[in-house]
C-alpha cells in the first residue's frame, strides 16, 4: 500500500483502540479519601519519563490505583523534588485516550481506515514487510526517528536488523549545533545534564536559557543556588523571561545578533588582558588568530547590531572575567536559531576558553558515570551503508543522523530508505516541515510503523500503531548519565500494563525474533539484562526495587588540578580557538556575525519557548497538566496591542510571511517582549482528533515556521526566522 491517506482514528475505532473514558480519568478529591482508606501505600521506584531529565521517583499506589508521585530523596537529578510535570505523572498513567490495542491500515471499497488487530498479526505484518525489504535492498535501507531512553531497545532493533540510520529529533532541533560547537573547540560535547557547576558560581551568564521556564530539574535547583549565594546574574534574552526577573543584568538583545555580542565581550577581555593568560598559554591554540579577528568588533561597533549600549557589553564582560573561573556561561539547550547557531556556539565556546572555565571549579565540572558494562551479545553487523553515506553529503561535519535528511531520503520513485519506525516522537509538531514530508514520504515508503503511548499527529501516517505501555508500567534501560557523582537509577514498573498495551523491550524483541534475531534477544525479560549488568557492580535488581538509586564514589576528580595541561580530545590537543576542521571543511574557522533581516511593517519576529507545565508537545492531553495550562497563550508588546486595538485576554490568529494561519490563541499584553517580537509558548494546537483535551487548544508555533534556517555545519533547523502579524478574531 503505496498510497497511503492520513488517517483520524474513528469513533469506532478509538472505543477500541484507546483507553477510553471508563476507564482512565483522575480521581476528585472524594475518591481520594475513599482510596485512603483501603491501606497502606505501596512504593515502587521509577524514572519520570515526562522530560529526558529523567528525575529518580518513588510510585506511591494502593491496590491497582496510583495516588502519587514523589521525588527520590536520593537522586542527584531532583533531590527528592520533582518539577511540576514529573508530580503529573500520574495523569500519564491515567490519560484516557491513551493507545491500549494494536491497530492495522486496512483498505476496503477504496477506503482505508486503521483496524484493531492482535500482536500476533501486527508483528507478524512488519517481519514480513521488514523481511521483504531486507532481501530487495539490503537491511540498511530501514530508518527510525526516535526520542526517550526507552528508544534504546529499538535502536538495538535496528543495529542487530543492519542498519545505524537512527535519527533523534533533539540533535537537529535541539543541541545538535551546540554540542558540535564545544566538540570542535574542546573535543566533547556538553552533557545532559549539562555539568555546569552553578552552586558554586560567582557569575552565571545565560543567552537565551529558560531555566526556570524549561523545568531541567538539577540546571533549576543550581541556578537557585547560584542566586541565593549571591552569584552575579547576566541575562541575554529579547524576553524578560524568569530567569531575567533574577538578574542583575537584562540585556534585551536585537533577535539574531548573539555571535556580535560574543565577540565584543571577547574583544574587551582581549583588549583589557582580563583573560586567564596562564590557562590559555597552556591549554589552548589560535590565540593570536583569534584576538586579531575579535579586534575590530568592539563594544560600539556592537551597539549598532544588537542594541546594547557599549558601557552595558564593557561592565558585564568585566563582571564575567573578574569572576572567573567561577564563571558559567550556560550552553543553554534550545540552540537552533539562526543558520549559523554552531558558529555561535564556537563563539560561546571560545569565551569558555578565554575565561579558562573548563574543569574549574564555579565553572565547568568533569562529569563522570558509573562504570556498568554492556550485556554480552554479538557484534552488530556493519551496515552497507551508514547513516554518515547519506548525511554527509549534505551536512559533512553533523555528529549524529538528522531527521530532515533522513525524510528527504523517504521520499521519491526510488528513495533510499524504504521503511521508516517513529518511536515516541510527533515528528509534525517538533520538526518544522515534517508533516508535509512524512506525508510525502507516506506515498513512496514500504512500511511505516509508530509505537506509542498516544495516539498523535504522527500515527495517522502509520500502517501499524503499536501501543507501548507508560513508565510508570514497565521495565526500561537503566538510567547512568554522565554528572557529577556517578549514579545509577531504575525505572521499573509500579502498576501492570493497561489493556494490551506492552513494554518497548518486549515489542522490540518479538518484532526481533520474527526477523530471525534471536542471538541479539536471548532474554525472556528484560530483568535478566538489568540485574545481569548490576551484578557485575556488585549490586542487583533485587536491591534495586528496594532502594531505586544507587551512587558511587568518583574515580577521577571532580576539576582539573590547578595550573594543569590539560590533555583535550581535539587534533592539537588543545582547546582549539581557531579551529582547522571547520577551515579544512570550507568554513570560517572563527565565527563571523550576520544581521538577520528585520521584520516587514505590520510583522513581528516569532519567538518561542517553553512553559513549567508541559513538555515539548507530548503533555498537552495528559488530564493533571491539562489543568493547570490549557492553552498557550502570545506575547505582544503593548505598542502592538495599541497597532492592531486588542485587549489582554483577546483572541487573535498569527499569520506568517507565507500566509500561513494558526489556530485562534489568547493575547498577553505585556513589556516583557521587545517590541519588534511576539512569544509563543511551543507544543499547542493539536490537530490529533483523538487527542480530546488537547485538540484545537492554542496554536502551533511549528506551523507557522515555514521558513527553515539550516546550519550548513551540523544541519540544525534554525526556526527563528519567521515573522507573523496579528488578525483579530470577532467577538
């Protein structure tokens, strides 16, 4: 089936298919006493899946009811507090119109509509279609776009099947053109979590970081920390965001000008000596490249880019040196902005070096985790050919496969990739352009298969929705990042699955056996690979259960030793100022800054972000977080309210500089937001039918970004580059 509708999932269907009302629901405060009553609380430990910050948890249920969610004491993500999306776990668990059967596209009288079916037969269909593809044309032409940890068993579904085309929507809309900054100055990417050592900070400079707003628990708490001690605060963000209302010093930048401002803050702790000249001296190399090329952008020369008077860039770059190393310079995490967002991430980048931040203490930490070997299994095979053969040729310095590239190459007569698996990801609404290019590549892919919790803009591209159950019901890889105090966190389930619904490992698994990969599955539960892989810790998943995290004392420092050479993992060595990859590639090897256009008359630049109430685009239909943010709302500038006569609390519709027009969205009037910009809360304006709380509430920035930036150097899509204009909606 070639041809393949969008399809709604139907009432009929969706009465089948999904959890349904009788079912699912939260508890008024009525039935919450009368739960109370039936005994004492079971605890079971997990991993909140709500956000990738994986914050350790403890599940608090009587009977097969959950009550609540708490924070594990324990865990050095949330000590023991959860943000407010990780305590609406419970509306996960209990959304009602959550996937809980298996369902097929089925074409009948010239008509196709999505069928409930048995695992048996869904599972059995994408072997056989998988099969089929591996004998055509090799096993290397299957493709995934994934997001979560519970991606990981179907990443290992695709390495063992042959093929490393696995993309993740976050390195292309998210950190791809920061990590590729740092890894080229330093050699290493920043983590997640960042180890940005805040509690300790004396300065804490952020460029368009919401913390606070984004909710990344631990990145919260140390910015707290750094404020409560006093720490200096600079704040770069054309919105007064929550973070400015802590800082000293708001620099309400010109959209577009960030590398201008980085380079005259280096110009004036070049200039001024207010650099750490021993740290460079030893650890860096280009330092006289560099401070010729920072020399003619000077605080003045700076003022008529980005609007911040000369004697604001001269005082915060001397309260960042002074400070320094206790000095964070945020890498933030949004970084897809302008099209040139990895070169400005190298200027970030460079500052950090500059400032001799990295590995010191108040600045940077060395992070470090557990050392917990992988469960034996066979090598992979090698694929014919790699995600790299076909990224490349577009993006020739991209450190990981990018879901636009992997799209365009779903689509055609003849296209490379001939089946596509969508785990956890609603590639419409987080990918600027993806639902035209899924339904695009929709009419020329063999098999397209989503596996879900819920049902979403993506699935209706789908031959087979696949319904994987919540955290909060099952077993999951386990959680050991890279932070300051090794540590290791279970995710384990607290309730049984819900109607049919069926852990990924387990999904994984079955769809691997049937495609004749038994020596890469050879577990009858996931159990054994975990307490396999704790035992060789000396630990167990029977202690575990009990106990949720466990830490583990550090093996090498938490800083670099003063004076220290430090060995980086760059070609030289060395932090690399001046870098030879990019000039050998074809790029500036020191960043450059470009004036991006300004608005049209009548226009405004639309930015976004986020909101504490929800996560990305995935929350909005989960009933506890629903209630406390149905909708978003925009921003305007009063001077914008007074142009196009709206009121606060108004309605209107955004329409962008290619006629497209979102839903209708509530108007906020306020002096937080320049006056050439509006602001956009990201994730709203549903058009998944079956999504019932969600449907139709707010609008959708990714709509309205029909004008894609794209970073020449690791392909991020920057999606700041759009300008709406307001239509008042009627009474």
């Amino acid at each position: 089936m070639h041809r393949r509708d969008f399809l709604k999932l139907s009432a009929t269907t969706g009465c089948a298919a999904l959890l349904g009302p009788s079912l699912g629901g939260c508890a008024g405060p009525a039935q919450w006493q009368k739960l109370m009553t039936q005994g004492p609380a079971k605890e079971s430990p997990t991993a909140c899946n709500i956000c990738f910050w994986s914050c350790a948890a403890v599940v608090h249920t009587i009977g097969d009811q959950i009550w609540k969610i708490t924070g594990h004491p324990d865990d050095p993500h949330c000590e023991g507090r959860l943000c407010t999306r990780g305590t609406g776990g419970v509306g996960a668990y209990n959304d009602p119109n959550r996937l809980v059967k298996p369902l097929m596209r089925v074409e009948r009288d010239g008509k196709q509509s999505f069928e409930v079916v048995s695992w048996d037969k869904a599972l059995g269909f994408i072997a056989e279609k998988l099969t089929k593809i591996a004998r055509e044309h090799g096993p290397d032409r299957l493709a995934a776009a994934t997001h979560g940890p519970g991606a990981a068993h179907f990443i290992h579904l695709l390495r063992a099947f042959g093929s490393d085309s696995i993309a993740e929507p976050a390195f292309g809309q998210c950190r791809g053109p920061r990590d590729t900054g740092f890894y080229l100055t330093f050699g290493e990417g920043v983590g997640s979590p960042e180890q940005t050592d805040m509690e300790n900070a004396r300065c804490v400079v952020l460029i368009g970081s919401h913390i606070g707003e984004n909710l990344h628990n631990s990145q919260v708490r140390t910015f707290a920390d750094a404020v409560r001690n006093g720490a200096e605060i600079i704040v770069v963000d054309p919105r007064f965001s929550v973070a400015a209302s802590k800082a000293q010093h708001w620099l309400p930048i010109r959209p577009g000008t960030d590398i201008a401002l980085l380079l005259a803050w280096m110009n004036v702790i070049i200039s001024e000596r207010l650099y750490d000249a021993g740290y460079v001296a030893r650890n860096t190399t280009g330092f006289d490249q560099l401070a010729a090329h920072v020399a003619p952008f000077t605080p003045e020369w700076a003022w008529n880019e980005t609007g911040i008077e000369p004697d604001v860039i001269r005082r915060t770059a001397r309260i960042m040196a002074s400070a320094a190393p206790a000095t964070v310079l945020h890498p933030g995490r949004h970084s897809t902005w302008w099209g040139d967002d990895t070169q400005r991430a190298r200027a970030m980048a460079i500052l950090v070096g500059l400032l001799g931040i990295w590995g010191r203490k108040g600045g940077y930490f060395i992070p470090e985790a557990a050392e917990l070997p992988e469960f034996p299994l066979p090598a992979y095979p090698t694929p014919k050919t790699s995600w790299r053969d076909v990224t490349s040729k577009k993006y020739p310095l991209a450190g990981a496969p990018l879901v636009d590239v992997v799209l365009d190459n779903c689509i055609g007569p003849d296209p490379h990739y001939r089946a596509l698996i969508i785990y956890d990801t609603n590639l419409p609404m987080s990918v600027p352009g993806a639902g035209e290019k899924l339904a695009q590549a929709a009419k020329s892919l063999d098999l397209i298969v989503a596996i879900d919790v819920q049902p979403s803009e993506a699935t209706g591209y789908a031959d087979v929705i696949l319904p994987e159950c919540s955290y909060l019901e099952r077993y999951d890889v386990l959680r050991n990042d890279d932070e300051r105090e090794p540590c290791i966190a279970l995710r384990g389930p607290a309730l049984p699955p819900r109607g049919e619904s069926k852990p990924g490992w387990e999904i994984a698994r079955e769809i691997g056996h049937r495609l004749g990969l038994d020596k890469y599955f050879p577990w009858k539960d996931y159990t054994e690979v975990i307490d396999w892989r704790l035992k060789q810790v000396g630990g167990s998943l029977e202690e575990m259960r009990k106990i949720g995290v466990k830490r583990f004392p550090r093996k090498t420092p938490v800083y670099y030793e003063p004076g220290a050479a430090i060995a980086f993992k760059t070609p030289s060595g060395k932090i690399e100022l001046y870098s030879t990859i990019l000039k050998d590639a074809g790029f500036d090897p020191l960043p450059l800054p470009a004036r991006q256009p300004p608005p049209p008359d009548g226009f405004y630049r639309l930015n976004y972000g986020r909101a504490p109430q929800h996560s990305f685009s995935r929350t909005q239909n989960n009933p506890v977080l629903y209630q406390l943010m149905p909708e978003n709302v925009v921003w305007i500038h009063p001077s914008t309210a007074l142009r196009f006569n709206v009121e606060n609390e108004s309605y209107v519709r955004l329409v962008n500089q290619d006629g497209k027009v979102s839903n209708a969205v509530r108007v906020r009037v306020t002096e937080r937001t320049r006056p050439d910009s509006v602001w956009l809360t990201h994730g709203f304006g549903h058009t998944a039918e079956s999504l019932k709380l969600a449907y139709g509430r707010g609008a959708d920035d990714s709509a309205l970004m029909t004008r894609v930036l794209f970073d020449p150097i690791s392909g991020g899509t920057g999606m700041r580059g759009n300008f709406v204009t307001l239509r008042r909606e009627s009474a």
